[in-house]
C-alpha cells in the first residue's frame, strides 16, 4: 500500500512537470484532416486525432485513436517505435512542444520519467487490446471492444457521464482501425442496434445495454 501511494504521488509530480512545459507554450488550432509535424510532443486539449502506419498497398491502417487530454507523439521522441503519421481526426485545439529539449529535461526527472513510462504503458495496453480483438474477435467483438475503450476513456476523463458520446470517425476510418470492411460495419452496427445494445447514428453513439456489450467485447485469454 505504501509503495502504491508513493508511486502514484511520483505520477502525479510527473505529470505536474509535464503540463507545465506545455503550459508555457502557445495554443495551436488545427482543422480536421491536418498531418501533425513531428519532433514534438502534444498535449490535446479539444478534438480527436489519431496516429496510421501506411501500408505497403498505399492504404493507412489507423493504430491509435488520442481523445481530449492525451498526448501524442511521446513515442516517437522516444524511437520506441517506428516514426508513423499523426492526423487530426476534428478540429482540434493543442499545445506543442519539442520533443528532443523536452525529454532531455524529463528523463532527468524521476517522476517525470516514470510518468511518461506510465503513459507509454496505458497506450501499448491499448495496442494490446486492439491486436487481440482483430485476433481474437469476430466484427461484432471488435466493433464493441472500440465502442467501449473509447466510451471507458471518456469517462474517466469525465467528458461525458451518461451513455451516449459523439465519435467522429467515418465508417472507412473505423474499418481502418479495426481491419473490417465499411460493408462489416455496416451490417454489425445494424446488428447491435435491433439487438438493443448499442446505436450508432450521426457519429452518436448510445449505449443501450453496457453489460452486453461488455461480452461482446472480452477476449479469451
């Protein structure tokens, strides 16, 4: 218990130093549909975007999907991966800064350090969940994996606290991410919606039964 509360008052030091550097930067606003630069980090503030890796057959399959307060592009600072395209998925509002000065700083800094090592987790556990839905899932699975992370993570934000949420992506986007046809999706979201567990119209999303889609969505280890 002891180690738990001191870990989580590093975190929090950490991501203190970390927003204050973005703090001191000016706030950009982008349209949607802008490639975002790389050699900096930012911190989202309003808006979706997401990160794609180009195929070798010219199309981009989307590998992440960043919601209001994620920081983007830590990764990559980092070369703990591959460089890949970051794009803004809404208008968005952000802050920037440079990456390479920045981490320099940073890593010199136990919680800063251990806190960007917290965010680089949360975001491969995402890349986890998301590789065992296409292994593991079949469209419904996977369509009811991504319906509830991103509702999970706007809840914990506290951008939303009902069972509805705006989801700006297109259909085409969303079989990008999930590795389905437009024409999967469209036959499995009809599928949910008279099934009464979820309804997906206009970029809303309403959850009708959460514990449903909850089993539509678990993996088998």
């Amino acid at each position: 218990m002891t180690q738990s509360v001191g870990l989580n008052r590093e975190l929090t030091l950490g991501q203190r130093k970390l927003r204050a550097k973005f703090e001191n930067a000016s706030p950009q606003f982008r349209k949607a549909g802008e490639l975002l630069p790389g050699g900096q980090i930012y911190h989202l503030q309003t808006g979706w975007a997401c990160q794609f890796g180009s195929l070798s057959n010219g199309s981009r399959a989307i590998v992440d999907v960043f919601l209001p307060g994620d920081m983007i592009g830590l990764d990559s600072a980092l070369h703990t991966e591959r460089p890949e395209g970051m794009v803004t998925l809404t208008a968005v509002t952000m802050r920037a800064i440079m990456a390479e000065d920045a981490l320099l700083d940073l890593m010199a800094y136990r919680p800063a350090a251990l806190y960007v090592a917290w965010v680089l987790g949360k975001r491969q556990q995402r890349a986890d969940l998301r590789l065992a839905a296409i292994s593991c899932l079949d469209a419904s699975g996977r369509l009811a994996m991504m319906l509830l992370d991103f509702y999970t993570r706007l809840r914990r934000k506290e951008l939303v606290t009902g069972s509805t949420y705006n989801l700006p992506l297109t259909q085409v986007q969303i079989g990008n991410y999930l590795g389905l046809t437009v024409v999967y999706i469209n036959r499995v979201l009809r599928s949910l919606r008279e099934s009464g567990i979820v309804n997906l119209e206009k970029h809303c999303v309403t959850i009708l039964d959460l514990e449903r889609l909850t089993r539509l969505a678990v993996t088998e280890e």
